[in-house]
C-alpha cells in the first residue's frame, strides 16, 4: 500500500489518490488496537515543554486520580504552559489559580522558603496537590475517581457528592469531557490509535491547492487569493469535512494522539521544529500523504507541494479527532509561531 502512495503522489491523480487512501486507511484500521486507555499514562514525546516535564512527571503521580497527561492537559488547557499568564478574572501562572485559592492551596514544591504563585515550580506541584486534596473530598463518590475530581474542581466537591458523581451541570460536564479528551493528545499512545474518518477528505482539500503560492497568515479566502500558510492548509482542510482546529500550528498538534513515525496514515498532521524538546516551539505542519511524503505549504515564495517528511527537524505527527479538536482552548495558542 506504500508503493502505490508513492505512485499516485507521483503522478498526482486526484481520484485516484482519495480512493487509494480510503481503502488504505480502512484496511489499516481493521488491525488497529485503540491504546490510548488504562490508569498509567506517560507523557508523548515533546508535549510537555522539557523546562516543566520533569514537574509533571513527577507531581502527576502524586494521587491515583491524577497521571502526568491529565495534569498536562488542565496546564494546558489553563494556560498554555505560560508562567507568566493572567486571566481578567486574575487567575494567575502556569496553573491560573485565583488569589483567594492560590492562598489556601498553594505550595512550597521547591522547597525554597516561599510560595509563589508565578513559579511553575511552586504551581505545578500546587495544582497537583489541589487536584489530589479535591479527589479525596469526593473518594466515597460513585463513579469514576478522575472525573469525580474534575467536577469538583469545576463545580465543587458539595456539588459532586449531592449528585453522586459529575453534576448535571453543562459547563461542568464540558469541563470533564474537555480535560479527559485533552488528556489523549499528551498521553504517549500505548499500542496504536485509530485512523481519522475524515482524513481522505482532508488530503483532498489540500491535493486541489497543490501549487498556489504560500501567503503568510493566509488562511485561503477570496481577498487572499486563496493562498494559505502551513497551518492556515491543515485548518481548512479539516474544515473542509467538519472539524475545526486552532489557527496555529503548536495548537494543531494537540488535537488528538500522536502515533509514530512507523504508525502514520494518511490524513495524520506531521509537525516540524527547531526544539524537538517543545510541541510550543514547533513552526511548521503539513499533512500526511503516504510514502514518506506530506502536501504542506512550505515558505514565502513557493507554492503548496509535496514535500518528505523525514528531516532533522521533524517532530511528530497527530492523529485528528473530532472531539480532540473541539476539547482545545480558543487562546492557548496566542503566542504560537505561525508559519
């Protein structure tokens, strides 16, 4: 099934790309092993900053209701990873806690003498802490013991034990389901991850652009041209069959699992930086055609093409999801290289 990718990318056949890459998918997909599950989660490559990594690893094995991707995905989902973020309601630091909670529960992690709420070495432990000391306010609730905690963080631990579990609440259910589902998109997959149903349809999108000229911060509309950049073509080729995903590249990649250089389909976004130690610094991402090959829109002055992916500089891959894409905040990526 490679060989015949490498074909068709050859000769550039639009129907013929998209059927090839369906069947090629779905008789993938019939040995896949869904891995992303089971109590012990251990970081993906390069999902954590390396500054913060060795804090999560460790803090987020501190109570059974938490593992280092969960305490990832609600640092991520808080902030970004941004020590220095702060929110109009003043939620502060890397873990954004408010004054009056930040007084109460945070720490000393380091060791040092004080606790400060803008050191990630002071927050991060703190927010693990927090998360454990919630999770055994609710430990005699029915259910599930992560989510139990989630909603208490969320809504309160009264509220969760008045229910019995996740309280009725919409912005409380969506918080569980947004963490939990963030949580994959750090997790490193144990076994494989199944393939994206709209990955066929992505790489057509983007096999009809092959050859416009790159724009910086294009995003494909009329006023534009119809010029992209990198990421501003994986975005509207997801779009194209009804998933919306952040606008910039480091965003991109955590909008669901990360299989392996061995485990790529098509349709999956493969990703390209400088620091292969930060998913924050990556500049680059294009999307998987098979074969070793992506179609990306690769720099100022030349067009959408076909491009090899195995480069010094290439990080990792993603694998789409639907709900991966919708769990990820509208701002983490504010900072975001944009290429």
């Amino acid at each position: 099934m490679r060989k015949a990718w490498i074909v068709v990318v050859a000769v550039g056949g639009g129907v013929a790309l998209v059927m090839l890459l369906v069947v090629g998918v779905y008789i993938v997909a019939g040995n896949l092993v869904n891995g992303v599950n089971g109590a012990s989660k251990k970081l993906a490559k390069g999902a954590v900053p390396a500054a913060y990594q060795p804090l999560v690893q460790k803090w987020g094995n501190m109570c059974p209701a938490i593992n280092p991707a969960l305490l990832a995905a609600q640092l991520y989902q808080e902030s970004g990873f941004n020590p220095k973020a702060q929110s109009p309601a003043q939620a502060q630091g890397i873990a954004q806690f408010i004054p009056g909670t930040w007084a109460t529960h945070g720490i000393d992690g380091d060791g040092d003498g004080d606790r400060d709420v803008w050191d990630p070495n002071d927050a991060i432990p703190s927010a693990a802490s927090y998360d454990c000391e919630l999770a055994s306010y609710v430990k005699d609730v029915p259910g599930d013991a992560t989510k139990n905690m989630l909603a208490a963080y969320n809504a309160g631990a009264y509220a969760v034990i008045k229910y019995g579990g996740v309280p009725p609440y919409k912005e409380t259910q969506n918080y569980v389901k947004t963490i939990t589902t963030l949580e994959q998109s750090f997790a490193a997959p144990v076994g494989r991850v199944d393939p994206s149903e709209q990955a066929a349809g992505a790489i057509h999108y983007a096999q009809e652009k092959l050859g416009t000229l790159y724009l910086w911060g294009g995003n494909g509309t009329a006023e534009q041209g119809g010029r992209f950049d990198c990421s501003g073509l994986t975005k509207a080729a997801y779009e194209s069959v009804g998933i919306t995903l952040p606008r910039v590249a480091n965003d991109q990649y955590n909008a669901g699992p990360h299989p392996s250089r061995e485990e790529l389909l098509p349709g999956d976004l493969v990703f390209f930086s400088d620091d292969l130690t930060n998913s924050r610094a990556i500049r680059h991402v294009g999307i998987y055609v098979g074969g070793g090959y992506m179609i990306d829109a690769p720099r100022p002055g030349a067009v959408i093409r076909f491009d090899p992916i195995d480069t010094p500089d290439y990080f990792g891959a993603t694998r789409v999801t639907e709900d991966g894409a919708k769990a990820l905040p509208a701002t983490a990526g504010s900072g975001a290289n944009r290429t």
